[in-house]
C-alpha cells in the first residue's frame, strides 16, 4: 500500500483495499500509506485513503510527529 500511495496508483490502492489490506501498516520512520501520500501531495491518494479510514489515520503522527494532514498542508505550500 505503501508503494502504491507514492506513486497515486488509485486503482491499485483501491483493488488492496478492497482485498482487506491493511491502510495501518507503518514503515521504518512510521508512516502510513496516508503519510507518504501527503508528503508527496497526492490528493487523489490522500482523498482515497483518508475516505476508506473515514478520517481514522488523518492526524496520525508519524516518528517525527508529522500527521499526514500537517505533511499536505506543508508541502502544498511548495506549491
């Protein structure tokens, strides 16, 4: 899910999804796939995950005490 959320890879997300993969799996720095989303201001990503969790991982703080929110609302300055 990981890889498939940094890559906005939307149908895949949704296939694992639907399979029952778990969206609350964290990698070595603890991010969710809605991190890396974020990171990377994927809306399309970010929007799947967050709709499927029903907001549930939005202001889940990774290692670095980042939410997902606070890493889309940060990077979308960049813009």
């Amino acid at each position: 899910m990981h890889v498939a959320a940094s890559y906005n890879a939307l149908r895949v997300m949704q296939y694992l999804i639907d399979k029952g993969a778990s969206m609350a799996t964290t990698d070595n720095i603890g991010e969710l796939p809605i991190h890396k989303a974020g990171r990377s201001q994927l809306f399309g990503a970010f929007k799947l995950l967050s709709t499927a969790s029903g907001g549930k991982y939005d202001e889940l703080p990774n290692l670095g005490r980042e939410t997902p929110l606070d890493l889309l609302r940060d990077n979308t300055k960049n813009f």
